[in-house]
C-alpha cells in the first residue's frame, strides 16, 4: 500500500496485555477479542486494498461500557477506531496496529418506533434496511438509501453522512437525523438533537454527522420516518451522447422537476450491466438515463409526460416508460448490479466519488478518457446524475505488479480534476484514509486547521480515529495559538505521514 | 463599523483582538431586539459585503454575500422558477420594524426557517458552503458550492443559528429548490389543540404529501379554531392530493378549501406572525409535535396567545408570564425555547436561548472558542 498511517507507539505496543486486561474488566466475555484468528475479520473495510489488523477488538453493548472504555483509553493515551459493518469505501474503520478497535455490532436494537411524531429510535448497529423494515408494515420507510444498505449500520451512516440514488428528492443522512447520543473520547455523554426540528443553540449535531468517526462514538440515532409514495414510475433513456444526456438533465431540473432518482451510465458500464442482469438496455447509445418519478398516480403519469418532452427536445434514440413495478425494477436492476457487472469484466475494479457541477460533465468525462489512455486503465462511469456525483469505476488487475498503484494514481488524478472544475473529493463515500493526502488540493492550510481545531474541542487528545481525514495530525496546542498579525500560520515540525 | 470588503472584515476584527473590543455582527439588524442588551459591544455592519457572486438555476446553487437583502434573493430566483428552500420569514413587523429589511446572512445566521420547513427542510439543511474571517482574523472556506459533498467536516452547519458567535460569514453558497407551481389550502375548522395535532400527524403521515400544516386556535380566528394543511406541487398532482386531505378532514366536519390569493394570504400572515403581532413577550418553542398540546395547556389559562406551525413542531406563544413557566413546559415537552421578542429589561436577565444541558454548554464553549479564542463575538446577548 502507498499510503503511510502514523507510527504504531512501541510503549503502547508494549503494554498490549494490560490493555487487553483492562478492557475485559469492562467488557466481560466475548466482547473483547485480542486472538490474531480473532481480528482478521476486522483487519479492513470496503476499501480492501488497505489491511491492518489492530491490536485488539472491544464489542460493547452498553453505552455506560463504550463510557468506560474510551475514558480508560483516554486516560491510558490509547487510541481508538470505531466501527460499524466496515462497509466504508474511504478505510475510515481501517484500524491502527496501536490502536483499540470499537466495534458497535452488538447495538442492533430498534428501540422505538413513533408513528405521530414520525421517527425511529434506533441504536448504531442496525442495518439501514432494518430500519425501513422496521416501520414498513405501516406504510413508511426511512430515505437514505445507500447500495449497501443490507450490510451499512446507521452509525456508519451518520459518520459518513451517507446518500443513495434518492438523496437528490430526500436528502442525505443528515437531513434525516434528528438527534444522537455521543460519547465522547472522555468517557462523557452527551445529547445532540432531540425527537425535534433545529438546536437551541450551536448545530453541533450537524457537524457530528459526516465528521467520519473523529469527533465521537455513536451509541443511539433518532431518525426521520416518512410515509412511502403511493407509488413510482421510471424512465429508461438513451442518448446518442453524453452532452445530450447531460442536457437532458439540466433540463429536466430548471423545468422544476426534482425526480426521486436519476442515474446516468455511460457506455461501458451499460454493456458490463447489460452482459450481467440482461434486462433488455439499449447497447447502441452513449449514455443511458434512469429517471425515477414518485408521488400519487396523477404525479407520476404528469411527470412522465414531462420529462419525455424534455428528453425528446434533447434528441433521445429510445425511450421507454414502465407500466408495472416488474418493469420498474427491472429498469434499475442493471443499474443496481453495475458494481459487480464491472467486476464481471475486470479481475478488479477501484471505485470513486468525486462530485462536479453537472454542467461540465462532457468536459470532464473527456479528461478521464484522456487520463485512461494515460494509465492505460479502463474506467466504467455511473453517475448521480441529478446531484452531479461521479462514481468512476477503474478497471485493474491487483495481480498484475504495479496496476493497484496506476489505479490509485489515475483516481486521484480524477478526484483533483473534480476539485479542478468546481467539485469536491467526495460526495458520499468521505475522505477516511484513501483521500487524506488530497485534501490540501480542495482546501488550504488554514481552512483545515479550522477543522481541525472543531476536532481539539470534541477530542483535545487526538485519539480518536486519528490518521483519517486530515492529511497532518497537528497539535491542538499548536492549532489554538493565535497570530493576530497576518501572514501565515506558521507549521514548524509537525509529523506528516 | 461597516467594512466594504472581505479583508476590511479581517482588519476590523484584527483590531478588535487587539484592543480586546467585542463585535456585535449585523446583517440588516432586523432581529438586532433579541437577546441581551449589549452597549459595550461594537457594531460590525455586514450589510455593504453584498450581491450575487453566482446563481445556476440547473445546478440549484447560489453564491450570495450575506448583506444581500433576502427580498433581492427570493426577486432573483423567482425570476427562475425557483425558490430559497427553506422559506425564511419577514420578522420585520413583529419585532417593531419594517418588512423586507433582512439580509440573507441574518436569516441564515439566524437560522430561521418558515412554515415549509415541515417539508423542505431547514437554513441548515440547505447551506452547502461558506467563506469566513473567524475570531481569530483568518478567512476559511468550507462546505462547497455543490449539492452533494461530504468532504470534511461539515462546518456550514454550525454556521446555521450561530448568530454572529463564531465568524463573519462573508460569502455563501445555498441550495435553492424549484417553487412549486401550484398551492393549495385545506381546512377544517372546530377543532381542539389535540385533535388538531393528531390530524395533522395524520396528515403527515398519509401519502398526500402535505408541505406545511398549522393550526389557528379560536382565540386568533374569531372564535374558531382553524386547522391548515398546505399542498404544494403540480396542478394534476396537487389536485389529486387535495381529495386526499378532504377525505382525511371529512371525518371532523367539512373541509374548508382556500386557493389561489386566500392561499397566499394565509400563509403569508403566519410568514410574519401577523395573528400575534403586539409587543407582548414572543417565544419560540420547539418540541417534538406530538408535546405541543401539553405546552399550550399549562400556559393558555395564564393568559397567553399562541399558535402552531409545522405540524404543531413550532409552538409560537405571545406570553408575558414567568419566563420560568415557558421555558419548564418546552422542557417536559422535549423541546426548547427561545425568547424572541421582550423588553430590554427582561432580555437583560433572561437569556434569549434556552439553557442547554451542562455537557453540551461546556462542549458548545470550546466549540465556540475554536472558532474565536479571544472571544471577540462573545458580546453577552446569548
Ligand atoms: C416570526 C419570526 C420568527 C423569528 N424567529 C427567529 C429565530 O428563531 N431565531 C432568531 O434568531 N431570530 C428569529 N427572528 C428574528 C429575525 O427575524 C431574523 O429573522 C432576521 O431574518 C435576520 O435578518 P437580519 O439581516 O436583519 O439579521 P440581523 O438581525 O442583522 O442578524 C441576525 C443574526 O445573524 C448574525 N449575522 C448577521 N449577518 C451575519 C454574517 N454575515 N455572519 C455571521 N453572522 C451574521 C447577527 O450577529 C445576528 O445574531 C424571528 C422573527 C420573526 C418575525
Ligand atoms: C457495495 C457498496 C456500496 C455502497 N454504496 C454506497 C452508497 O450508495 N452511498 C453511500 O453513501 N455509501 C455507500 N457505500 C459506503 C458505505 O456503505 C457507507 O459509508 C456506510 O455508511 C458505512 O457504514 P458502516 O456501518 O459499514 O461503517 P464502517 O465502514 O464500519 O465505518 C465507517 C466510518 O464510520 C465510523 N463509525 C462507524 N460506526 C460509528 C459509530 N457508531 N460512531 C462513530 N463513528 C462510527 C468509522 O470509524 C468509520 O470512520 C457503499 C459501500 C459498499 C461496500
């Protein structure tokens, strides 16, 4: 692997034993896991290039015992990564050789479910489907819908502040979250949010979501329940480019339309789905377009007819609209399996998400068949496309020597590209460890430094999740000294890894 | 003090380290009469940092300096089709002053949301990214200008309902949605709070997509209670919803039917509060829906005027009682609440924001003071 983490410390290294001890006077049984059979499950995430066993497991099942063991880690200077189903793309549940791994798999509760006031009360380790589980026998469900949804817990959705192909109409994790429980790196324990709308004071629940497990361990979520659509329509479009098909996207949104989902995919990732889940797509257009229409039935049919005349002005080849959900599903199946259909034609395949203004869409899939030429790697686009968010999929072989680095190197050629034209490293996946060392190419020394000090105020030790996010682990000390005068913080020796 | 550009901000908060002043920020000053009085702390007028750096109806963002009046920005995107999201209100008239004096960063600093907040989300929800000068004189940007984007901490957030206490907000970058072309009202008159709540809950929770509900009690619409329901969208779709709500609200008595002007009119009076207008102590009280009955109960035999938006979410109470009484029943409900409009000798001993508990007023303090460690915002309203 390419990329360097901090320094495992020797004296904490050494002490392993006592910690293991120690822990297990919190946790008693099998919550703790120190054998090396034992912690090979937890040695990566999603992003699986990336491994690293840690020195020890810990599974609570209390937050009075999640209290305890990060007050002990304080305490003793041990670090601490959590973890919820180690589904993240970015290695932010990648653990640290010194470093205790939290995982919260045993907080798999639904504890309440209230129907007037519209919200879940759900512990972190529930699967985001569970939740939509939960409460679907009356008619409602809980929006953010990541692919991975069997598998993610909301408590990796909160730390990533997690989206899905409805996020453009419902908005992300955070907008759907209305309160959390939070233990902090002290031990202390702390109510942000509540069962209502806006803080009394400082929006501090809204930057804990999407802070990437930085900032505090999540031990309960309340979340927004809304009542299912009655029902939902989709659209199969093909272009003959993707100019057009952006186009046709751009139009559909300044028409005043906000569809409930709209994927773009270009031609390779049609033909891998189409080869995949044979579903009938269009194998003679540049770009495919799903649009999703939701609502009552006069929405749905009104919308249809709409966005038909705006893909027919924007010269779409072909263009069919379901009649049944059979068809519906079977419109987003290949776009559903896109991820493994890619997998299907490359050994392996290293996935991106990088967000632009839509409107330099053809500028910037120009650039990236430049940029595969370059690496001599092919990349497989498919796209969110009403929020602009690219996942480009790059095809590689982790067997032949040297293709994982080119990978690597043509992603975050892509990523700064995006920041290039206006766009951001991420748009749901997070920075974790795989875009750490990007962040100076979206936001400047003092514009990360200010996050960082917001880290100082939660978590003054740095011992929570450290080496995720930003690429200098500073000092809060450092970080607090002021220099009234202008002119640059100064950044003496401080350890880059 | 009225600095003209970005790096002016800087100076004058530079000087203001320096010489250990406090700065009271100010976007139009609308809302200058809530909190604490503050005679010591210098004013920093951020009204001359104005005007539209960007606006791209497709993309749904605009770039905006936050001495921008809000009436310029909600004249520009309607020009497009569109609307700001989260549908702040004109509080002008209900603290003394004129309509339409708001800037953008005031309500959004402010973090004040309007009845379609139920729906649409809040100032919070729709803030993407922010440049600043902090406490400590350093311009920042965060967040960005895209919709989507989880790339660091997500700090726009705490700039929504900062209220001038971390940094001066010099640019922004905000979500806009499209304004629906239609709207529709559908009432139902007679009912009390409880019922009322449950209805709207209801309602809520039906498949009509209903974008905002209030409720009016006999006291404030001659002698009967109004229950609203507001659907917004296109007209074949609304039209279809509406039948819905009739259906819903045929169980308690006929439905009343307000479109087109009555519709703009009712909603645009609770926009402004109209219906508690006065000089009577205002507060502002969020709790989770299903609590704003019991709110309303402890409080209606003291002699108070109140009102529910968002589904009874919002509990807007005129009250010149025990400040004690208001803040205990938002409380028990699970909510809080914030004084809005009082005299000056009250706002000088009751704090404008309601107490957070002692973990989260020490967690907020040095949240603030990564922001600005020197204090230079901390002027004593809040
Ligand atoms: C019905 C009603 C409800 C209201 N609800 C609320 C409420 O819930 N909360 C509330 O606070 N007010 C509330 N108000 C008052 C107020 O209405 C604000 O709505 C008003 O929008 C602010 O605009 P302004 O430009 O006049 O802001 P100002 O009064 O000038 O400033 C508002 C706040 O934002 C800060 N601020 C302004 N510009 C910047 C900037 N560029 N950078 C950083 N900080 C800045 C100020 O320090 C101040 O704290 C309400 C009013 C009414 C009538
Ligand atoms: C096939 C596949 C498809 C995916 N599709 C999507 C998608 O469509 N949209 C999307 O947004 N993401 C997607 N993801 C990414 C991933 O699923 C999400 O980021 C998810 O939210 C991670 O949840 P998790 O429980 O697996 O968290 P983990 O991977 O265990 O952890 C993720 C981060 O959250 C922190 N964390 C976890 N739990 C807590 C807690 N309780 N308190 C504090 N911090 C915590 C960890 O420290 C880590 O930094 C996909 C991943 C895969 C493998």
């Amino acid at each position: 692997m390419t990329l360097k983490m901090p320094q495992p410390e020797a004296a904490v290294l050494a002490r392993r034993a006592a910690i293991v001890a120690a822990l297990r006077r919190i946790v008693p049984g099998e919550g703790v896991i120190a054998d090396p059979d034992g912690l090979r499950p937890f040695e990566s995430d999603g992003l699986t290039a990336y491994r690293q066993p840690p020195m020890v497991v810990v599974l609570p099942e209390t937050t009075e015992q999640v209290s305890q063991v990060l007050r002990w880690c304080h305490d003793e200077g041990v670090k601490v990564v959590p973890r919820g189903s180690g589904t993240s793309l970015s290695g932010g549940a990648l653990p640290l050789a010194d470093g205790v791994l939290l995982g919260l798999s045993k907080f798999n509760r639904v504890l309440e479910v209230d129907y007037d006031d519209r919200l879940a009360v759900v512990q972190p380790g529930v699967t985001n489907l569970a939740v939509t589980q939960a409460v679907e026998a009356r008619g409602f469900y809980y929006a953010p819908d990541p692919s991975s949804q069997i598998a993610c817990s909301i408590g990796g959705n909160v730390a990533e502040n997690s989206g899905g192909v409805h996020c453009l109409k419902y908005g992300l994790t955070t907008n759907n979250v209305l309160g959390v429980e939070l233990v902090m790196m002290d031990g202390e324990i702390v109510r942000l949010g509540g069962r209502h709308l806006d803080a009394a004071g400082l929006d501090l629940l809204g930057v804990v979501v999407g802070s990437e497990g930085l900032l505090g361990v999540v031990t309960e979520v309340t979340v927004r329940i809304l009542p299912k659509p009655e029902g939902a329509r989709a659209l199969l479009i093909g272009f003959p480019s993707v100019e057009s098909a952006g186009q046709c996207v751009a139009d559909v949104i300044a028409g005043g339309i906000i569809p409930a989902g709209m994927e773009m995919m270009d031609r390779l990732a049609i033909e891998a789905a189409e080869a995949f889940v044979k579903v009938g797509y269009p194998l003679d257009v540049d770009a495919l377009l799903i649009v999703e229409l939701d609502g009552v039935g006069a929405e749905c049919d009104h919308l249809i007819d709409e966005v038909t005349r705006i893909a027919e002005a924007n010269g779409s080849t072909t263009l069919s609209a379901s009649r049944d959900e059979a068809e519906r599903l079977a419109f987003w199946a290949g776009r559903k399996a896109a991820f493994p259909a890619v997998g299907r034609i490359s050994p392996d395949y290293y996935c991106m998400d990088g967000t632009i203004p839509r409107r330099r869409l053809p500028d910037v899939l120009e650039r990236m068949a430049q940029l595969s030429a370059k690496y001599g790697l092919g990349v497989a686009n498919v796209f969110h496309a009403g929020d602009g968010n690219l996942h480009p999929l790059i095809l590689y072989d982790a067997n032949k020597p040297g293709e994982l680095d080119r990978a690597e190197a043509f992603g975050s050629d892509i990523l700064r590209l995006c920041v290039e034209v206006g766009g951001v490293l991420t748009g749901e996946h997070g920075v974790g460890v795989e875009k750490r060392d990007l962040m100076p190419d979206m936001f400047g020394e003092e514009d990360l430094a200010q996050q960082q000090r917001v880290k100082c105020a939660f978590d003054p030790k740095g011992l929570l999740n450290p080496g995720k996010v930003f690429p200098t682990l500073h000092r809060c000390a450092e970080l607090g000294r002021m220099h009234i005068h202008r002119g640059q913080v100064p950044h003496p020796d401080l350890p880059r890894f | 003090m009225r600095p003209t550009t970005e790096q002016e901000v800087r100076d004058a908060i530079a000087d203001a380290i320096r010489s250990g002043a406090t700065l009271d920020i100010k976007g139009g000053g609308s809302k200058a009469a809530i909190g604490a009085p503050r005679p010591e702390a210098t004013v920093l007028d951020l009204s001359a940092i104005a005007g539209v750096v960007d606006y791209d109806p497709a993309e749904l963002v605009l770039t905006v300096r936050p001495g921008t009046p809000l009436a310029e920005v909600e004249a520009l995107v309607a020009e497009r089709g569109q609307r700001v999201a989260f549908d702040p209100f004109d509080h002008g008239p209900i603290l003394g002053g004129t309509a339409g004096a708001a800037t953008i960063g005031g309500v959004v600093a402010a973090g004040v949301s309007g009845s379609l907040r139920l729906s649409g989300g809040g100032a919070r929800d729709h803030l993407l990214g922010l440049r600043a000068v902090s406490g400590r004189g350093e311009v920042f940007v965060a967040g960005a200008k895209v919709v989507k984007n989880v790339t660091g901490y997500d700090l726009p957030k705490l700039a929504a309902g900062s209220r001038g206490r971390l940094f001066a907000i010099t640019e922004m970058t905000l979500k806009v949605l499209p304004r629906a072309p239609i709207a529709a009202t559908r009432a139902v008159a007679g009912l009390d709070p409880a019922a009322a709540v449950r209805l709207m809950a209801a309602a809520m929770g039906s498949q009509a997509e209903v974008g905002a509900a209030a409720y009016l009690p006999a006291a404030l619409n001659h002698g009967q209670s109004l229950t609203l329901l507001r659907l917004l969208g296109f007209g074949p779709s609304v039209a279809a919803r509406c039948r819905m709500i009739e259906t819903l609200l045929g169980a308690h008595g006929a439905a009343v039917a307000l479109d087109g002007d009555e519709d703009t009119a009712c909603w645009a009076a609770l926009r402004t509060l109209a219906p508690l207008a006065g000089d009577t102590c205002l507060w502002r009280v969020n709790v989770p829906p299903s609590g704003a009955p019991s709110v309303v109960t402890a409080l209606e035999p003291l002699g108070s005027r109140w009102l529910f938006d968002w589904a009874g979410g919002l509990v807007w109470i005129a009250f010149d009682g025990d400040a004690a009484l208001v803040r205990n029943a938002a409380t028990a409900a699970g909510g809080h609440a914030m004084l809005i409009r009082a005299p000056e000798a009250l706002r000088a001993a009751v704090p404008a924001l309601h107490p957070p508990a002692p973990g989260v007023a020490a967690l907020e303090e040095r949240v603030r003071r990564a922001f600005d460690p020197a204090g230079v915002f901390e002027t004593g309203r809040f």
